[in-house]
C-alpha cells in the first residue's frame, strides 16, 4: 500500500480533508473519492478538455494536475458552478443554441467559457474560436459552441 498524502482541500465552498495517494489526478480525486462526476475523462493527456477544472480561481486540466497541488487551494467544479447559478446563462444559451448532443464535453466548454466571459469581455467571435480550440467536441461542432458564448458575452454586456 503506497503512503498516503493528507490533503485538505476546499470543493465548491466545502473543506474536505482527505488521504490521497501523491499520484492521484485532481480529476480521479474529484470523481472518484469526492464523487463529482460532472468533470470527464477522455484524453488523460492534457488534449481534450473534458477534465476542465478551475483550481485557485483558474482552469486547469484535471488530468494534468496532481490533487496534492490542490492542497490548501480552492476548487470549482461545473456542480458547483451550476449550484450556485454562476453559469445559468451559458447553460441556457447551451440549449438555445443545441450547443450539446451526448454532453460529454459540455462541462469543460462551460468551465472554459466561463473563464473566458469573466476575463475577456470583449471577445471577438474569433477570440472566443482561439479560446476554446483546446476543448474537443467530437458530436456537436463548434459553430453552435461559440454561438452560444458569443449570445451571453452580449447578454452580459447589455445587462
Ligand atoms: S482528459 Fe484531460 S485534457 Fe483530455
Ligand atoms: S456534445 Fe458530445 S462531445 Fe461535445
């Protein structure tokens, strides 16, 4: 049995403290001892972005991060995101725009849009392509993904 690392850790406003082994991914961490399974596996190599968290207010790919480096740290997850009603728009937009078919890459494009909306207000139809280039969707396209980012960048702005 491999040591276990104590990790103390803040999900979605709630400390968990936990016992980990130092090789666990942030996004195994998530899904299988804290049971969010709203951030996905698919590449495991740091491609695809269906592992987008936000650790310590910045997405990162959970698959890339160990959770120890989330020791002491806060993290967001889409669950969190959706409790609290911080991407309401985006996720109706979503649906407006029939921006997810099997969903499997929905919460990491959110997670990534939403850093996006936050930061670049001003994003062009271009900018926001360039921004979620690193998240794949392998059924819907990108044509409604951006429509829909594009709809709350507006929104946002006219409100
Ligand atoms: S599963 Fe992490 S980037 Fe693909
Ligand atoms: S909606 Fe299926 S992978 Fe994007």
């Amino acid at each position: 049995m491999p040591d276990l690392f104590p990790l103390q850790v803040t999900i979605n406003g709630q400390t968990r403290r936990c016992s980990v082994e130092p090789r666990t991914h942030l996004v195994d961490f998530l899904r299988e001892d804290i049971g969010l399974k709203g951030s996905h596996l698919g590449c495991e190599h740091g491609v695809c972005g269906a592992c987008t968290v936000e650790l310590n207010g910045q997405i990162v790919r959970g698959c890339l991060t160990l959770a120890v480096q989330a020791d002491g740290g806060t993290v967001q997850t889409i669950e969190g995101l959706s409790q609290s009603g911080t991407v309401r728009d985006l996720q109706q937009a979503f649906i407006a725009r029939n921006a997810l078919q099997c969903g499997f890459c929905t919460s990491g494009m959110l997670m990534a849009a939403k850093e996006l909306i936050e930061t670049r207000p001003e994003a062009t139809r271009t900018e926001v392509r360039d921004w979620i280039s690193g998240n794949y969707c392998r059924c819907t396209g990108y044509h409604a993904i951006v429509d829909a980012i594009c709809d709350v960048l507006r929104q946002r702005k006219e409100s």
